[in-house]
C-alpha cells in the first residue's frame, strides 16, 4: 500500500516526497475532488493525507468517502501554518510521540 499526499502549498508536498510520499497541490474545490476522485481509482493508494485547509473546501465529500469506504484510510494533516491550532500543537504531537520533552 502507498501513500499520496493532497495538498494546498508545495513546501509541504516537497517535504513530503522527500520522505518518499507522492502527492499533488492544489487550491480550489474542484481540484480537490479531481485530486480525490484519481487517488479513488487507484487500488495501490492505501492512506491519503489532506491538509486542513483542503478539508475545510470540501467537507461533505470528504466525509462521505471516509464513512463509506475502507480504503483509502484518509488522514487530516497541519500545513505548515497550523491552520486552526495553537503555536505548539505539532510541538506538542512530537514529544507525546517520543516521550520526551522538545
């Protein structure tokens, strides 16, 4: 199984196909769901990670695909700005994560 990375900046898609993810950016809804709709066809794409932001274009389709199908599992990501969190939530994911304070 793969996973695929939906994104709406290229600092994340970038830092994420460094650490091996394919992915695609985009900004508008229908770009969303055209995104969604090929990541759907795919048999390979196990776990889809979408920022925040992108969620928040289109939540009723999202939704709907994660009630309705196993696969893909998808998975709400932060973007780079903490869209709707406080400054140190991914501060905060990391040392639960590791057990240490950072």
């Amino acid at each position: 199984m793969q996973m695929f990375l939906i994104s709406d900046n290229v600092d994340t898609e970038i830092g994420m196909r460094l650490a091996g993810v394919a992915g695609c950016v985009v900004h508008k809804p229908d770009e969303v769901r055209d995104a969604m709709d090929k990541v759907l066809e795919d048999k390979n794409i196990g776990i889809v990670l979408i920022t925040e932001k992108l969620i928040k274009l289109l939540p009723e389709y999202i939704y709907e695909i994660k009630m309705k199908r196993k696969l893909p599992l998808i998975v709400e990501i932060p973007d780079r700005h903490g869209y709707g969190r406080d400054v140190n939530s991914i501060m905060s994911y990391i040392s639960d994560a590791i057990g240490l304070k950072i």
